[in-house]
C-alpha cells in the first residue's frame, strides 16, 4: 500500500484464488481502520485496474470463473468498477502496460493550448512565440516523461508533431525544414528532451537526491566513471517480456547513463552537470522521426552512439556496424575526441 497526499493505493501480484481473498481482506481493512481514525475514504470513487499481458487478458476474458474471482467489494457491498484506464498522479495508467492511451490525452490536450494561444495571441515574432511555446504548451507534454519516454516511432512522431506544427506558425519559418528549424530557433526535439531528463533524473539518484526505489546499482570505474550495472533478462524471456524490458526506465535510463564520459558521470554539482551534458548532446545529432523525412535511426543517443563507453575494449560485447556514411564517420570522431582525455604537456 501508498499513499501520496489523498491518494491511496493498494496492489497485489495474483497468482492464485489466495491471492484474491488476501487483497480483499487488506481493502477490508483498511477501510476499517480509516473509520476507527476518523478517516472517510470515497467508496464511490474507487477504481480498479489489472496489469496483464495480452495471453492473460485472453485467458481472463475465455474462463467465466475468473471475472467473478476477481471482483472486489467494499464493506457495504458496493462492487468497484473495474477501469482499462485510471488516472493516477497526472498519468493515465492502461492496463495493457501501454503509454498510447495516456500521449494520446496529453496530446490533445497540448493541441487545445496551442489553438487557444494562435487564437488569442495575434504577433507571430520568434521573441514572443518561443516564450508562449515554452511557458503555456511544452510542459504539458513533459509532464514525468522520464517516466513514459516512449520507443515507439508513432508515439515520438505525435508528440512532436506538438513542437513541429506550432514552430511552423513562427514568422519566417513557415517554409524551413523541421530539422533545420529545430538549429535555427535553438531547441532541441521533445525526444531529446526526453533524454535529457532521464539522465538528470538518474543523477539524482546517484546523488540521494531522490530515492532509488527501482534499485539501481552503480559502479564506480577508474578509467571510465560511474557505471549503471543494467538489470539481467533470461534468454529464454518471451519476446513480449524482451519488449518491455527495452522499454523500461531502469534498462533505457541505465543505456544514456553509460554514454556519459568520466569527465560528465562524476561530476557532483547540478548546474556544472548540466553544462558538461548538454555540451556533450550538443556533439550528436538531432533528427526526430517525422512523417515524410527520412532520418537513419530513431534519433536516440543510444542508436546514434553506437559503442558504448564502458563496453569500448570488450571486443565481445561491442555492436559493430559497418560505415555508412562520411556523415557518421565525422560524428564518431567528435565523441572520440570529446571522451578522450587531455593531458598536460610539460617540458
């Protein structure tokens, strides 16, 4: 059980018929015990939600005794309403372990601040516009988006679609190129940003600002910094199992964390930090997926940094990939030179 301000929830992992009648019973009593502490919890306002895999969903809606042993109900017999999508803290929450549902309703949303401010707002100069983007319509899409990052190529491409359409309203850029608009207004892309924030939020951990409730272990290397040690998945995980482990903060966060140099993953000054990290960003390129563009990766730092930093002399643990570019071969050769370090030459 958690509890955040008027918040309460309670889970559990169901595996049997036990399961179900131990989680009643905790609803039972904590309901009792708000009662004995003068407390009132809102029956009519609880909701429920089953995380399941799409094998299990099937399963659950096939057996006609698994709905009914799944049913919870209060003390005074009010059945809770079982809920696909339940709010939780600003994040929709789906119970197919699915972020689609949840961008699709900030994304809307995120449109109808936009329209409010084209209608409301007549000057279309770059001054003003930016700090009507940036102030009223992009933090309501980066509201805990370490948290929801989506790998999704259609999830990227909606989310962006938000900073792509209203930089087009900006006077003179109406014809530019989305990439090329993105290096003249100097702003990165929202997946960036994304990014940004996970490695940010990582270092906070590192440094107990906030809790490492996930349980991230650090290594700390000589040559190479602070290290994430990533979270093992056996060979034999199904493909769907495979896919979310990829998709998770501990496994995605951990990947960006390692592409940090020594000379950024030990820093211990916030600001110093952010400095030294988006000069090190500032050295890869940033070309989110957008419809009718043709971009070579998914824009990640992790695809377009192909070798990471701690697995550089592990010759079996090193993704090659041939050269495919003059492009791509000038990039490995700024983050060579940015991870390589100077020495002092003295007579």
């Amino acid at each position: 059980m958690s509890s955040f301000a008027d918040d309460t929830r309670m889970s559990k992992k169901i595996s049997t018929q036990e399961d179900c009648v131990l989680l009643q019973q905790d609803l039972e009593n904590v309901i009792v015990w708000s009662e004995e502490n003068n407390m009132q919890l809102h029956e009519d306002k609880f909701e429920l939600i089953c995380y399941r895999t799409p094998s299990a969903k099937i399963l659950a809606e096939t057996l006609p005794f698994m709905a009914e042993a799944a049913n919870y109900t209060t003390p005074n017999g009010t059945t809770i309403d079982r809920s696909p999508l339940v709010r939780d803290l600003g994040v929709n929450m789906s119970e197919d372990l699915s972020w689609t549902p949840h961008i699709n309703i900030m994304v809307d949303k995120a449109r109808q601040i936009s329209s409010w401010v084209l209608g409301v707002f007549r000057d279309r100069s770059k001054p003003v516009m930016l700090q009507l983007y940036k102030s009223l319509i992009r933090s309501r899409v980066e509201y805990c988006c370490p948290l929801l990052n989506p790998t999704k190529i259609a999830d990227i491409q909606l989310i962006e679609s938000i900073q792509r359409q209203f930089t087009r309203r900006i006077r003179g850029f109406k014809d530019t190129n989305y990439w090329d608009r993105l290096k003249e207004l100097n702003l990165c892309s929202l997946q960036r940003r994304r990014e940004h924030y996970m490695i940010i939020h990582v270092w906070k951990i590192l440094q107990g600002i906030c809790p490492n409730d996930i349980g991230m272990v650090f290594r700390n290397n000589p040559r190479l910094g602070i290290k994430i040690v990533l979270p093992s998945l056996s060979k034999k995980a199904s493909a769907l199992a495979m896919s979310y482990y990829d998709s998770s903060f501990s496994v995605r966060a951990g990947m960006l964390w390692n592409l940090l140099p020594r000379e950024v993953n030990t820093l211990s000054d916030l600001n110093t930090f952010k400095i030294s990290l988006g000069t090190f960003m500032d050295n890869i390129p940033d070309t989110p997926p957008t419809p009718g563009y043709t971009a070579k990766n998914s824009n990640s730092m992790i695809d377009w940094v192909k070798v990471p930093i701690g697995l550089r002399r592990d010759p079996q643990r090193i993704r090659r990939s041939p050269p495919e570019s003059i492009e791509k071969n000038v990039l490995a050769e700024k983050v060579r030179r940015f991870h390589s370090p100077r020495r002092k030459i003295t007579s």
